[in-house]
C-alpha cells in the first residue's frame, strides 16, 4: 500500500513536469544501465549496489502504470515493449562481464543459455495469449425465384370468414403465460426453489455468480504468478543470486525459472494469460 502510494505520487510530480509513459521506460533503460555497471564488480559492494538499481528499476515501472498523461497507442505499447526488453539484456551482458572479471569458467556460456531460455518462454507465451482468428461469415443465399412461365397462384375461391371468438383465443392468449411458466420450471431443479425476479428498481438482469471450481483463491493466484516468471520475479532472483553467490548461480537461476514457465503454461494454460512480460 505504502509503494502504490509513494509511486502515485511520484506519477502525479512527473506528470506536472510532462514526463510521460515513454520518458519513463527510457528512464528505467538507464536506471537498468548502471545496474549492469554495478553488476560488473565481482563482490558484495557491486552486487548490493546493482541489486537496488533494479529495485528502482521496478519501481519506475510502477509509476509508469499510475501515469494518467500520455498515448496509449500501438507504437507507445511496442516502444515499452522492446525498452523492457533491452534493459534485461543490458542487465544481463553485465552479470557476465562481472563473470568473466571473477575468473568463472563459460560466463558467456551461461548467459547465451539463459536469453535462450528466455527467448523460449517469451516464444511461448505470446502464442498462448494469441487470440484465434475470428470464424468467417456464412454467406447467406437469397430466396429462390420462382420458375418463369409457371401457372399462376390460384384466387382465392370467396371471402375470408373472420375468426371465431371463443375459447381458442383464450387459450392462446394463456399460452405466453404458461411458457414461460413452463421456461421457469425447467430451469429449477427438483427439490429447489425457483430463482426469484428481478428487485425493484434493479437492473433487471439476475446476478451471475462464477461456480466455486473457477474462483481461485488469493494464494493460488499469486502462486500462478510466481510460476510464470515474469520480469520483476527475474529481477528480485538476479538481486538475492548476484548478493549472495556468483553471477553464474543467477544465469542457472533463470534458466531454471525459464524452464517452470515454459512446464506451467504446457500444463495448464490459463496461467499464460497476464504473464507475457
């Protein structure tokens, strides 16, 4: 709560200084950039120091999603898009160097394996998110014209008598009643009461509520976030791994996280869905 606060207002400071959405994915590249640099010394001081660069790079994105000022356009979406991938390149060629400074054997080896893996995930999850063609329009035929020289419709023989009053169209006056009477019925089930209408002054359509089965709970949802292995996540495993060991304990890290992503969507698709990035 206390960061959506902070970071709202920090959108609202930016916004009167005309810094917009694009501004600030250039400025999280940058921010990204002296990450790298940090990351390129081989002790705690660097690893420390690179691990609140990300910090703040995750919180430029933040303020970037409070924005209010700005497009929202097809090119300000894909400029956001490849700044956000840059950035984890950039992060990403300064954890090696680092390994390479520390004497680590196959630094370079390592870090082609995880934007390899990467490159999978990310391959994966936007054809999970593709959307299927549309299905194409029937098209409909027309009447069939009648034959020409055909024989004429017969006239009609005398007057039409009117209908008869009666008990018929009683009947048939009840009949919408008793549908929908009917309609009501099938819809209950044996042993439950019927739905009742609409309230007064409601919308007048029922409340739909979703079955139990599709109502995930606070923990699975976030649990289905984690498995996705979105940036931020590889961000704060590049933080602790890079801190506390070597850059090559990172690179496995990611690979490794890479491949659960990769194993979660083919398992269950409905976790691609908001994980792209």
């Amino acid at each position: 709560m206390a960061n959506g606060t902070v970071a709202r207002s920090t959108a609202r400071f930016l916004e009167h200084r005309h810094v917009t959405r694009a501004g600030m994915s250039r400025i999280a590249v940058m921010v990204s950039v002296g990450a790298a640099v940090w990351f390129t010394r081989p002790d705690t001081v660097g690893g420390l120091a690179g691990s609140a660069l990300l910090v703040a790079v995750l919180f430029c994105d933040s303020v970037r999603d409070r924005m209010r000022a700005g497009r929202r356009d097809a090119l300000t979406l894909w400029l956001v898009a490849m700044l956000s991938q840059l950035r984890e390149y950039i992060v990403y060629l300064g954890l090696a160097v680092g390994a390479v400074l520390a004497g680590i054997a196959g630094a370079w080896g390592w870090a082609a394996g995880a934007l390899v893996a990467l490159a999978l995930r990310d391959a994966l999850l936007v054809a999970r998110e593709a959307s299927p063609a549309p299905p194409r329009p029937a098209r409909r035929r027309g009447p069939v014209p009648a034959p020409r020289g055909g024989p004429p419709a017969p006239a009609a023989a005398g007057p039409v008598p009117p209908p008869a009053t009666g008990g018929h169209d009683r009947d048939t006056a009840a009949a919408p009643s008793r549908l929908r009477s009917a309609r009501a019925g099938a819809r209950t089930a044996p042993g439950e009461e019927p739905c009742p209408g609409p309230r007064a002054g409601g919308s007048g359509r029922p409340r739909v509520q979703a079955p139990p089965a599709l109502r995930r709970a606070p923990a699975a949802d976030l649990a289905r976030r984690l498995l996705v292995f979105p940036q931020p996540v590889r961000f704060l495993a590049i933080a602790v791994t890079a801190t506390l060991w070597d850059p090559r304990i990172s690179f496995v890290t990611l690979i490794v996280g890479c491949a659960v992503a990769i194993t979660t969507a083919l398992v269950d698709p409905a976790t691609a869905h908001g994980g792209r990035r």
